[in-house]
C-alpha cells in the first residue's frame, strides 16, 4: 500500500493492522469507506497528538494557524468588529464565508452575526478542544460531496466517537510579562465498552477563563499610538490642523457658526491644562496639530487580548443494535463571555438614515449638531461645533454566546451499504449588550438645554447620561435543522479493484435573525454603524460519488450534487479526480471541481449594513492638497443594502500533484492550485468606487464641506452607499508542500518532523468596471475583513523528539513580508508630508519559535509545558490595518502577546 503526504503520518490507520486486513474507515474529501489514507483530494490532517505538540488552548487558535489560511481569516482579538470576539478561517484568502466548517462531517449554526454584518461563519471557539480527535482540512474544494459553501475547501472537525475512562486536566498560562493568564480544566468521563457491553457513553467539560492584555503594557509601536520613532505614523486623536480639520480631544473644542450653519471662524480649544507632549504640532492622524489640539492615544483604551469566559460540555451515547447497527446521540453547549472595550465615543457622526433614506451627518451641514449661545460651557457667546472625547467614558461591549447541537443518528450495515442518517438540530446565539455610545436627538436636548456638559475632567450627571447614553441590547441567532442519509458500498470488481459507489441526500431549514443595534436605523447613534439581516431557507440536496480503480495503478473519482434552495433555485456541481501510482513509492493526482455559493441573508434577505472601512486615498484631494490627510489610508463610511435579485457565485477550482516516498519514512507532496470565483456577491467597495465613480453608476459617495485651507476642493469623504452585486470575479493559484519525516535513533528514541508551505502564487480581482487588481503579497484587499494582508508564503516547521516518557518539540512559523499597497505597483498607502512611503513601504516577515514538552511522570500522570513565542518576537510595525493599532492582529498576534508560558497537567484514573 502507498502511504505519503501529510495525512499518512497523521492518520496512521494501520496502527494495530496489517495493509492485508485493514479496517475502511471514511475520509474527508470522500464518501466512499476505503483502507487507503491517500486520497485523490488534498487532505491536510492534524491528529490529537498534533494539536496537543502546537501548545495551544484553543481549536481556534490551531486552525487559524494552518499554513491555507489568509486574508479574510477572523482573529478573536479583534473586538470591534461586528463579529467581535468570534474566529472564523478564510482558506486561499477567499473569506470565511467560502470556507465551510464540519463537525463530524456534518454542519453547525454559524455565529449570530455575519463578518463585517455580510458573510457567515462558523465561530471556532464553540468547538470543544477535549473533545477533538482530529481535524482534517480539504483544500481543494468539495461543493460536490458537503455543499455549496466550500468553493475555497473544508475545515472538518472530527470529535470523538466513543471513550472509556476517567480523565481530568487542568492548565494555566501567563505571558512574559505577566498578563494574559489564561486557566483552564476540563474532564472527560466515559464508560461501556461496544463489543461487550453494547453501548458507550461518554462526557467531556471544558472551562477557560481568559484575562485582557492591555496594548498600552506592551513595548515601543506595540504600546503607543505614536510610531515615528520607529519610521511610522502618528495615531493619535484630538488634533486641530491648519486647515480646521480636527478631532475630538479630552479638552473639547468650539468652532462658531453663521446664522446659516455654516464655519464663521477657527477651532477654539476649550480650557484646561494638556501635557506639552500632546501639543506636538506635527502629531495627530493628519500629520499636523499647528492649532494646537491636545492629543491622546487610543492605544490606552486597545486590548491585545479580550476579557473571555468559555463553557463548553460534549457528550455522545452509542448502543449496539446488532453486529453491525449503531445508534448515536450527541448534545454539545457551548457558553461564552467576553468583554471589550475601545476609545470613547465622539459626539458627532456620518451615516445612512435607513428609515428615511438619506445621508444624515452631524458633524456639518443641515443635521449637525450645534451648542447654543447661552450653554454654560460655550466661551465664545456665538451658536459653535462641540467637539469633545470623555476620558472616563470608553466605549464597552459585552458579548454573551450560546451555541446548541443536538444529534441523533442510526448507522450500519445492509444488504451490503454502509449507510449513516441522522437528525441534527443546531443554533446559535449571542446577545449584546452596549455602553457608551452617544444618542444624537438626546444629545441634541441636551446640549440645547444645558445639561450636558463637555470639557476637561467634567461628569455629567447620570440621569442625563441615561438619557443620552442609554445601555444598547441587540441578538443575534442562527438556527439549523436538518435530516441527512447517506451509503456506500462496493459494487464490480475492475482490473484494480472493486469500484465503490455512495449516495446520499439531505434536507435542511436555515433561519437567520439578526438584530439591528437600538437607533442605528435612523442613524440616531454615533459612530456605531447599522447591521441587521432576516431571512429563512429550505435547502434540498442529492449527491452520488463513485471510485473507479481503472486498473491497479490509475483510480478515478466522479462525484455530482444538486442543491434546490428555496430562495432562489436550483444548482448542480461537478467533481472529477485521479490518482496515478506507478509504483509503491510514487503517485500522481488532480481535481477539478466546480462550485457556488447561495447568498447569505444578509445578502438578499431584509437587511443592510453601515459599517466603516478603509479607502487607500482620495483622488480628488490627494493631487492638489497632498496632505497625509487625503494621500494616505483614511476611513469612510460604508453602507450596503440588500439585494433580493443577486444570484449565487460560482467557481472552478483545480488541483495537480504528486505524492512521493523518496527513501523510506520521509514523505513529500507537492499540489498546485487555482481557483476561479465568478459573480462574486460583493458590498460597497468604497475604494473600487471612489476610484472609478463612473464604472458604479448605483453608487453614492458623499463629502463633506470644503477645509478653509482648501475652499475649492470638495470637502474629504465620509462616505459610499451601494448595493449588493454580482461584482467581478477572484483567482487565486498557488502551491502547497507537505514534507514528513520519521528517524529511529534506537535506544535514544525516534526523531519526527514536519514542513508544511503554502505559497500564493497570484490572488487577482477583477472589479465590476473590468478593472485588475494583484493582491498577492501585498496589504490589500484593504476592504476584507481586518485589512489583515495577502502574504505569499506561510511556512510551519515541526520538529520533534520522543523517548519512552519524554517528548520535546519544536515549532517555527514563518510569515512572509507585504508591500504596504493595496496592489502590486499601487501607490503606498502611508507616506508622509512629502510624499515618502513609511517603512520603505513594507510590513516585514514574521517568525516565531514555540515549544512543546511532554513528561508523563507515572502510567496515569502526565506534564506539559510549553511556551509560545519562545524568542519574544515583537508584531512587526504596521500603520495601515485597522484590525488594530499599529500591529496586524490577522497575521502577528503572537508578536503583541509576547511570550507566553503555558503548565497544565492530566491525571486517568
């Protein structure tokens, strides 16, 4: 039997067996029951040994860490998001909601609230780590055999089929600069042995409890929002420019205004004492503080880590019907707890007024809000501009998920099928809860009637506060029924072996119902955008796969499935692939596929999103004013409204490969890739828009008024309103390596090691106009979730030694470095005054080393240790991601942490 590429030394089926009688066992990527491990279909596998030997806490942080996944990919630490503090993988880049999450094969409720209120997910963190025995990653796309959602592949999590015994564990972490602690116990109990008793039951309970790190503890760009010591930018707020632009500062400003409304002369600080520091007249987001705002930096009010509470408790029941018949219950719940926080809430605010369908913006123009001549804290006598930021007030989110599964199936075997049903029952659900944002018609009472007071060190009273700044409660949940069959068996002997057939049909119900936050409908809330979806589906799906072993050395794979969805109709998706093995130490393979993916109802559903982005530059002004203002990266508003006309995306997706055994326990695989997304369900792109207005005739941009230093030119743009649309189309093609060794040192023990590389040859998106852009390896595309980056290469090297009770291992993880562009050959998105690109416009390569020790001291105690980040790498230093301050939380994270020192212990009784 040929065994090579990265699944063999994980999978390991012929532990206890002979090639000659060993167990079928399914495969993911296939229906088909099979003794072979090396599929046509590339298969990455990570076996409990290999989650254990990675060091980490969580299924989240072990998947996201594979070398597939890229931009798009869904870091727990960013918190402001609308899916703050959930974690979802974007493999090949092509966004989570392309990569589809299995649990047993199977599918779950994806998170209450869609990526950037679009695309949706299956949040990581709700799978339970003790209860995990193996997580197989399909990266060559399976629409064919699991559905329409996979177009850039399948993260399958395979838990635990049954467990006998009595074990507990217990962990705990701390970074190296001692915060971050991190403590965890779980159990598992199970008891009936299926051969001799004819059951099995088992329970698994896993709690963590995970403490903040503040950014404002860590070290030089990582620890202040001011990076030019280091050759970045200055982030920090408050400032007041030459030109009257300005943000809000913890002393306030005032800026008088005519009797229509509009500027009638400069900012004017309000009093109070500010460090000499905070008046640098360079500093602030513009590059220029001439008139002298006090500036202060957000970073003191960022969390590299948030605040999280975890309970996750799996338990599964197997009673023997027969010799071959099995029923099977499973109920998982996960529970969780976290809280944020960020800067204080501004007083004023753009966005899109839903309910009466306009732009309503209250910082200029006809909706701005105003302080009146006669408040107390007006010292100019004339009606002016508030601006002001509350120390004291940062704004808060406090995110409470629950996520149900509950499982209940028959599977055996008869009149020779395999076959397996079930009935699955999912959801998900997570409530929200607000504080510290601002109600603008409140304020506007408020302001008008003296009651709330601005200024340096003022508390407002908390009956006005309760008025102005109410708690914001919203929900959102997922839920999910369905019924599913499946069989297999094997049908006429060929020339290289028996051909295998399965089919298989399924039927599910989808509801979505996601919540808008309280007023954001009228716009009535500041700084905080809109987002709500609803909508329900039926979904209805064939599929067959047959193995056809042509002769000994050539098997072919043909697969077909059709989904009728109720919304919108009926597709059908091919897959064909080979394997060629010319000799037991050599194979060749391939796949074509085809896919699509149905909207979400967040795309064609009642719903909308107000949300905020980033745009590389603005045409207009950059060539005349070429202020940092308007030349480098700048947010804008982004407002996107459903659309009940938008079709699926479709995709082609191709793979080529060999599977080689050079000499004997060494193991390569070598895949090529490419997949082709058409008719991609694309939001407002405010960079494609503002770009080439003409080329989005549905589109809105909207300005703001002209700067007194530049009265000709429309004002800086606040924001984009567009639909939903078919938009353009994405390739991405690339290259995987997998390499595994095993060296037996005899008395001194066995060597093991690993190298998986990914390396993304080209990721290209054609706009709606016909307009090519080449992301790979840079910083864009800007407007996918995070701005996190495209890089080229990833790389993970494993290497590991064993010894009777011993193990060590060592893990280095490579990320390569990207051009500070949105583009190849873009223009750099930061530079300074005079137009020169900061950090010689590149973010660098990431490398860190983790570490891993295994000491089990006695038959039923065990000791890890391990310890991330083992040389204390620091975040390289990057100005333009707004997933946080000056470190990309997508790709770097463990350079904020920092070390990190992880001890748990496990006792079977």
């Amino acid at each position: 039997m040929f065994i090579g590429g990265g699944i063999a030394l994980s999978m390991q089926m012929a532990n206890a067996q002979s090639a000659g009688d060993m167990q079928k066992v399914e495969i993911t990527g296939s229906s088909i029951k099979r003794a072979e491990a090396e599929t046509i279909s590339v298969v990455q596998t990570l076996s409990r040994k290999d989650i254990e030997q990675t060091g980490k806490t969580s299924i989240a942080e072990v998947v996201r860490s594979i070398s597939a996944d890229n931009n798009g990919s869904i870091s727990g630490s960013f918190t402001s998001g609308f899916a703050g503090s959930a974690s979802g993988v974007s493999l090949r880049g092509l966004s989570v909601s392309s990569t589809l999450v299995l649990i047993n094969g199977r599918r779950t409720a994806p998170y209450g609230f869609g990526d950037d209120g679009q695309r949706s997910f299956v949040d990581l963190n709700s799978i339970p780590l003790d209860a995990v025995d193996r997580i197989d990653i399909l990266k060559d796309g399976a629409s064919a055999i699991y559905g329409s959602d996979a177009i850039a592949g399948v993260v399958n999590v395979i838990l635990r089929q049954n467990y006998v015994g009595k074990t507990i564990s217990a962990s705990t972490g701390i970074s190296g600069e001692r915060d971050g602690n991190v403590n965890s116990i779980s159990g598992a109990v199970g008891f009936g042995d299926l051969q001799a008793d004819k059951y099995n039951v088992f329970l698994t309970v896993d709690a963590k409890q995970q403490k903040r790190i503040d950014q404002n503890s860590r070290e030089k760009w990582l620890g202040q929002a001011d990076a030019r010591p280091w050759g970045g930018r200055d982030q920090r707020n408050g400032h007041t420019s030459a030109g009257n632009a300005g943000g809000s500062s913890f002393l306030g400003t005032l800026r008088p205004v005519n009797a229509a409304g509009a500027p009638n002369g400069n900012v004017t600080n309000l009093p109070g004492s500010c460090d000499p520091i905070n008046l640098d007249p360079a500093g602030g987001t513009l590059h220029d503080n001439s008139r002298g705002g006090c500036l202060w930096d957000p970073v003191d009010y960022a969390t590299v880590q948030p605040e999280t509470k975890n309970l996750n408790v799996f338990a599964r029941g197997t009673l023997a019907l027969g010799e071959t018949t099995r029923a099977y219950a499973e109920v998982g719940v996960f529970k969780s707890e976290a809280k944020t926080y960020t800067t204080p809430s501004s007083l004023t605010g753009a966005g899109f007024d839903l309910v009466n369908a306009r732009v309503n913006n209250t910082s200029t123009g006809p909706d701005q809000l105003l302080m009146p001549a006669n408040h107390p804290d007006n010292i100019l006598g004339v009606a002016a501009r508030p601006r002001w930021a509350d120390a004291s007030r940062p704004r808060a989110s406090d995110m409470e998920s629950t996520v149900t599964r509950i499982l209940a199936g028959v599977k055996g075997n008869f009149a020779d099928w395999d076959y397996d049903t079930g009935v699955l029952y999912a959801e998900s659900k997570t409530d929200k809860t607000q504080n510290g944002y601002y109600r603008t018609s409140a304020m506007r009472t408020a302001l008008n009637n003296g009651t709330f007071r601005i200024g340096k060190g003022v508390i407002n009273n908390a009956d006005v506060l309760a008025l102005i700044s109410p708690t914001l409660y919203n929900s959102g949940i997922t839920k999910s029924t369905s019924f599913d069959f499946k069989a297999s068996r094997e049908l006429m002997e060929l020339p290289g072996g028996k051909m295998g057939i399965a089919v298989g049909a399924e039927y599910r119900k989808e509801k979505t119902d996601s919540q808008a936050t309280p007023f954001t409908d009228t716009n009535d809330i500041a700084g905080l955008g809109y987002s709500a979806s609803k909508g329900s589906r039926d979904v209805t799906a064939l599929y067959t796969e047959l193995a056809v072993p042509i002769l000994k050395t050539v098997e072919l794979q043909f697969a077909l499935r059709s989904d009728d969805y109720s919304d919108y109709g009926r597709s059908t998706t091919p897959k064909v692939g080979f394997k060629f093995t010319p000799n037991s130490t050599l194979a060749f393979r391939g796949t074509y596929a085809e896919g699509f993916r149905a909207p979400s109802a967040a795309e064609n559903g009642d719903s909308a999103v107000a949300a905020f982005t980033s745009i590389a530059n603005d045409p207009i002004r950059c060539p005349v004013t070429k202020l940092a203002a308007d030349c480098s990266a700048q947010s804008v508003g982004a407002i996107t409204v459903g659309n009940k006309n938008i079709k699926p995306e479709e995709s082609k997706s191709y793979s080529l490969g060999m599977v080689i055994e050079p000499i004997k326990n060494v193991n390569l695989s070598v895949d090529l890739w490419q997949i082709v997304r058409t008719g991609e369900i694309s939001g407002s792109d405010p960079g494609a828009v503002v770009e080439n207005a003409a080329g989005y005739p549905d589109a809105e941009i909207v300005r703001g008024e002209a700067t007194t230093n530049f009265p000709n030119l429309p004002g800086q743009i606040l924001m984009v309103k567009a639909p939903y649309l078919n938009a353009g189309e994405t390739k991405t093609s690339g290259v995987d390596l997998d390499l595994r060794g095993r060296l037996n040192l005899g008395n001194n023990g066995k060597l093991t090691s690993g190298v998986t590389v990914t390396y993304m040859k080209e990721f290209t998106r054609t706009d709606a106009a016909g307009t090519v852009y080449e992301f790979a390896g840079t910083h864009g595309d800007v407007n996918l979730s995070g701005n996190g980056g495209t890089p080229k290469t990833k790389v993970r090297f494993v290497l590991g030694w064993e010894n009777g009770p011993f193990q060590i291992t060592g893990n280095v993880n490579y990320v390569s470095s990207i051009s500070n562009t949105n583009q190849v050959g873009g223009e750099c998105l930061d530079s300074d005054e005079a137009g020169v690109a900061l950090l010689n416009c590149r973010i660098a390569s990431f490398t860190t080393l983790d570490t891993f020790g295994k000491w089990a001291f006695s038959k039923n105690f065990e000791i890890t240790a391990s310890v991330s980040n083992l040389l204390n790498k620091k975040a390289p230093l990057d100005v333009q991601t707004y997933g946080r301050i000056n470190y990309n939380p997508s790709l770097h994270q463990t350079g904020a942490v920092g070390r990190y020192f992880t001890l748990a212990g496990r006792y079977t009784f």
